[in-house]
C-alpha cells in the first residue's frame, strides 16, 4: 500500500531592459556605459511568486480538463513490470461544506484504452453520494474512493492544487533559496531559484507523526526502515515578468537509521502552461517513488505516475454536491 498526500489550507513586475543611450555632442560622439537590467534580491523574488502561489490557490478551482494518468511499476532492478492509462475528466472541485476545501475530481473514461460503461450515470449517481455526506471529510473521501478505482490500491492525489509547496508563508523560513542562472524556457525569461530545507517544520512531515495540520504529509511503507529527518529540496523556474511559476523539480530525501548520508524517495517535475485564467496550469507533472535498499544503501524507482492534462476550462454551471453534472 503507498500513498502519498499533498494538503495545503487556505493562506490565512517589473519588466527587464537593456538599454543602450548614445548622445552626440557638437563634433564629438561620446556613448554613454550601457545601463544593465536591475536584477531583484532573492528575497523579493520569492515574496513575489508567493503572492502568486497564494493567487493560483485562488484561481485554480472548477476548472475541468481532460487528464492522462500513466502508472508504472518496477521490478528490484528498476525493469518495467506494469503499466496502466487511465484517461479521465479532471476536475478541481470545491467542497459545499466546510470551509470550501477543493480536492481532484476524476470521472475515469477509459482504461488501456478500454471505455468505462456509464460514465455520465456514475458521476451523476456519485454526486448524489456526495450530496448525502453529513461531513466534508466524508463528502472529499467518496470522490477520491471513485477517481482511485483503477489505480490498483496506489494511491496519490493533491499534485495540481497547489504550487510551490516551499513558498508557503508559514513554511518559508525552513528554507534558504538562491539564485543559480537565469535563461529563456520557451518564449519566457526566467530565474532559476534552488531552494533547500534548513530546518525541521511540521508543516512537511511523514504521517502520522503528529495530529498537527501539515501543508504536506507523506505517507509511505518503508518495510520497517525507520525514517529521520525529511527534506525537501528543489529548483523553481520563475517567471521574470510576472513571477509566477512555469516549472519545478521536487525531491524529497530522508537519512534512514543505519544510513551513512540521506537518500531521494521520491521526485516531483512540474510542468505549467500560460492560460486564460491569469495563472499558469499544470500541463504535465512526474512523481517518481523510490524503495530504499538496505544492502546498497541506494535507492531504486518502484512508481512512477505520470499526468498530463488538454487545456483546463470553466464548465458552463456550477459544481457543487447539490448539483450534479
């Protein structure tokens, strides 16, 4: 059993030039020192995109995609086992109770390329489940049991809701970040920010540890290696116009008891597009899981999922528990 979960609650641009000026003076031409583009602080640059972090949390809700989830499993020595393809409509749905939590929606159409019966019954059918849960965690908890029907008890949710999980306000001081380049992804200049957790938080945590609210618990079976220290570490691509995020990679390491130095047990690649909705969505995302190996004291992939979405767009009615689509 593995399961992986991202919780985040609700939190509580200049553009760049180069340019050359040349006077001419009577007989003499004297060219002025080219004046340099004003680069940010790392610190501006990071309370920037958090404030838009904070607006993608926002603005990313009801929004309906079609999205392609690719399961791989592999053998001890990293060969391919199995894979499956679920193809879905994606949905970021928002919870009627509660304080409006949102959560992923999926209304599975086919499997392997196999259709699924009655789709639209099923997901009229589920709504009307949901509508009859007398608390949100019983309302969230039917929508995830249907949109992890055919992923074979491997359970992992909540990877497009939220961004930038260490731009987190309460969470941000865990981490140091610096600037390591700056160069052009696509059409769009960008800063490259590495960032590293310094310091323990429990606001990312493994399960279980604590009943305290967490922005992100992981949950995973590590064959009774006892755990230490999780960290997370990663790089951000950041947009230099408008600060918002177009791509990171995750890693989360820990230093197992018996272990000489820390090990990656899973990995995250987020790829996001530029939209209409003024924030930039998920267009592709990776989780790798690693199993820890006691005699070589490395890690070896053993999951691998694999989303990729069409362009999101708004349904035409509300979405809500009382009102079925």
């Amino acid at each position: 059993m593995f399961a992986y979960v991202s919780r985040i609650g609700k939190f509580t641009s200049w553009p760049l030039s180069l340019a050359v000026i040349v006077g001419t003076f009577g007989p003499t031409s004297l060219a002025q020192t080219p004046q340099l583009p004003i680069q940010p602080s790392i610190d501006e640059i990071v309370s920037h995109s958090a404030g838009q972090v904070r607006r993608y949390s926002k603005e990313f809700k009801d929004l309906l995609a079609k999205e392609t989830k690719t399961i791989r499993i592999f053998d001890d020595k990293e060969t391919l086992k199995k894979e499956r393809v679920i193809v879905s409509n994606f949905l970021v749905y928002q919870a009627s109770r509660g304080s409006g939590e949102i959560t992923e929606f999926r209304s599975v159409l086919s499997v392997d390329a196999k259709p699924v019966s009655d789709v639209e019954k099923r997901a009229v059918e589920l709504f009307e489940r949901v509508s009859n849960a007398e608390t949100t965690a019983g309302e969230l908890e039917r929508i995830h049991t249907e949109g992890w029907r055919y992923d074979d008890g491997l359970h992992i949710m909540g990877l497009t809701l939220f961004q930038g999980v260490a731009l987190a306000e309460l969470d941000r001081e865990s981490f140091l970040f610096e600037v390591v380049g700056r160069e052009m992804l696509g059409n769009s200049d960008v800063y490259i920010i590495r960032y590293n957790q310094i310091k323990e938080t429990d606001l990312i945590r493994e399960a279980d540890k604590t009943s305290r609210p967490a922005v992100m618990i992981f949950d995973f079976d590590l064959d009774g290696i006892k755990s230490a220290n999780p960290r997370l570490s990663g790089t951000f691509w950041i947009d230099a116009h408008n600060y918002q995020i177009l791509r990171e990679q995750r890693r989360l390491s820990l230093h197992p008891e018996g272990f000489d130095k820390p090990v990656v047990l899973a990995s995250n690649e987020f790829e996001y597009s530029v939209s209409d909705f003024g924030i930039n969505i998920p267009k592709r995302i990776q989780y790798t899981q690693y199993r820890l190996d006691r005699k070589t004291r490395k890690p070896a992939k053993q999951i691998e999922f694999i989303f990729s979405y069409s362009d999101f767009s708004r349904p035409k009615v509300d979405v809500t528990s009382d009102k079925p689509m």
